[in-house]
C-alpha cells in the first residue's frame, strides 16, 4: 500500500527527487513557468548530457544535499534539461556551448543569470546561484544596462566577466575593444585585473604592461592575486617547455628568464621552480636528479591542488627521461584519483 501511494504521489507532483535535496519537476519549460507563476517562484535549468562527467558529479555530490534542497526548493521551480535530446532547440536559445551549464529565469521566463561549470562545493554554487538576484552580478541585467549604453569600467569589466561564466559566446573581441578604450591610467585598476589573468599570454603586450606596473597593481588589488598572475604565466611557458611543445628555445633563454622571474618579488614561487627544473631537464636531458630534488623541496609548499597540477604537467611530459621508479614515486605524490588515472595512461 505503501509503494502505491509512493507512486501516486511522485505522478501526481511530477518531481524528481534527490533524496532531501533538490526536487526537479518532470515537465518542460512552459510547466515550469506556469508552476513558477502559481508558486510565485523562479525556474531553474540544469542543462546537461549524458557524456559530461561534471554534470554526474553534481548529481551525486551536490543535487542531494539536504541545504542545496532546502535553498532552491524555497526559491526555484527546477528542471533538468538534456541539450542533446528534449533540449536542442532549448539550448540553441539560449546559446548553450558547455555542460553543465545553468540558466535561472523569473516567472515571466525573463533570463535573470546564467553560468557554466560544476561547482562541488553545496555552499559555493548556492552562492553562485543566488547571483541572480543580485543586480550588480546577475548576467541580465548587467547585459541589460550595457546594452542600453551604460560605459562604466565597473559596469564594463563586471559584465565581460559574467559574459565569460556563460561560456556562450567568445568574449575575447569585446575585451579587446574595452581595453583599447581605456587610457593607461585606465588599464591600471582592480577592476581591469582579469583581462591580465585571462587575456594576456605570455609574452604579448598586455602581459608586458601588467609586469612593467606590478608594484601599482599589488597597491590597488591584493598582492597574492597580483603574484598569482605573474607566476602562472611563467609555470605556463615553462610548462610547455618541460612538455616538449616548445622546441625553439635555449638554455640561455630560459637561465635568463629565471633570473628575470626571480626579480618579480613575488613571495611565494609555489611549482614554479619545479617547472623550470623540468624545462632545463627537457631541454638537456641532463639534471634529472635536481629536477626530483626540486620537487620534493616544493611540495610542502603546494596544496593538494597545486601539487595534482604540476604533476599533471611533468610526469607525462618527462616520461622519456625518468625512470620507472621514478615515476612510481611521483605517482604516489598525486592525492586525486583522477589525475592519477590521467598520468598512468599519458605515461604508459
């Protein structure tokens, strides 16, 4: 009697239920907007495929969540959506590029936000989520207002940053033409500090610029952020060094770019060094052992993360010049399953 009712129950209300937490409505979009309006809520959209790893994530990691429930069952009619099936024609509406991606809409099916990405942390995608009510950080209305021809740089910066969370189009010819418009004091503000993070490759103008104003930067942003910047862009150069992408280059480029990174001031040089190790060992074949010294120095340094990303880079790429105890050694340094998984199969 009990499982019959059970099924009443789940036809009647349409719900997909992940235990205590988020319960999706078993209908399509225009039931969901009517339930919205009847409910007084907002629509939810979890776009998703059957191929995309972080989307079965958030299925078992964070849909289920007794706070995650509790949050949006509160505040959203939610529905899941397949962009390769049900969803095509959906998706295309919306510009759907990358899974999985999130859309939240008001009653009236205005878009109020969307961004792509799984984010594994229950407390951290309600965070993000709740964007949508913030008008100084949901996606729509701030491309409402620069469509309606509003030119601050706080304006500016904020939307090209949520353009980007989209995932649905390239931003980069809209970053460009903001940062031409700029004077040089201009591109010398907190609010200008992502387009050096994510628009500057190393060695081009921006990235020069960016290093050449550091000490004007570390004063107007956080100096860790500033730090982080610089380093990453010479761990990435010297990563597809130790990787053998990057052929043309002389140990005498690369003693001098060390000199020059050590001149930065940044505090904390995380796997940099590993990195250059790595890419003088690529480069000679010769140095193996200080190359391990290296990383055993570094590690304590590193978290979980940043420890799993420089394996990631050196392993595979150093495969033909270590040994195989060498490798099982570093192997056994790497804390993610996955990432290990990924270099057992890169390296044999």
């Amino acid at each position: 009697m009990k499982r019959i009712i059970l099924l009443i129950l789940i036809i009647h209300t349409g719900i997909v239920s992940f235990g205590q937490g988020v319960q999706f409505a078993e209908t399509d979009l225009e039931g969901a907007l009517a339930m919205a309006q009847e409910q007084n809520k907002h629509v939810f959209i979890d776009f998703y495929t059957n191929w995309c790893a972080p989307c079965k994530m958030m299925d078992k990691q964070v849909f289920p969540q007794q706070n995650v429930g509790k949050y949006f069952n509160s505040k959203f009619i939610s529905l899941k959506v397949n962009a390769e099936k049900e969803g095509v024609e959906l998706a295309k509406k919306y510009g759907i590029k990358a899974y999985p991606t999130f859309v939240i809409l008001d009653k009236t099916g205005a878009m109020k936000h969307i961004f792509a990405g799984g984010i594994l942390d229950g407390d951290k995608f309600i965070a993000t989520v709740d964007n949508a009510f913030d008008p100084q950080k949901a996606f729509g209305s701030l491309k409402s207002r620069v469509d309606a021809g509003e030119k601050s740089i706080a304006l500016q910066a904020t939307y090209l940053q949520a353009l980007m969370n989209t995932h649905t189009e390239n931003p980069e010819p809209e970053v460009e033409a903001f940062y031409n418009s700029l004077s040089k004091e201009e591109k010398i503000r907190k609010e200008t500090v992502f387009i050096y993070e994510f628009f500057a490759p190393f060695g081009s103008e921006k990235a020069k610029f960016f290093e050449e104003n550091r000490a004007q930067f570390r004063q107007i942003a956080n100096t860790s952020k500033i730090d982080s910047i610089l380093r990453s862009k010479y761990e990435n150069h010297m990563g597809t060094i130790t990787k053998g992408y990057t052929q043309d280059v002389t140990m005498d480029e690369i003693k001098k770019t060390e000199k020059h990174v050590y001149a930065l001031g940044i505090k904390e040089l995380k796997s940099l060094p590993v990195m250059i190790a790595g890419a003088k060992l690529q480069l000679t074949q010769e140095g193996k052992e200080q190359f391990l010294k290296t990383v055993e120095e570094t590690i304590p340094s590193l978290t979980d993360n940043e420890k799993d990303i420089m394996l990631y880079q050196t392993i595979p790429g150093l495969k033909k010049l270590l040994s195989e105890s060498d490798k099982q050694h570093l192997l056994t340094l790497v804390s993610n399953e996955d990432v290990k998984g990924y270099i057992k199969r890169s390296i044999n």
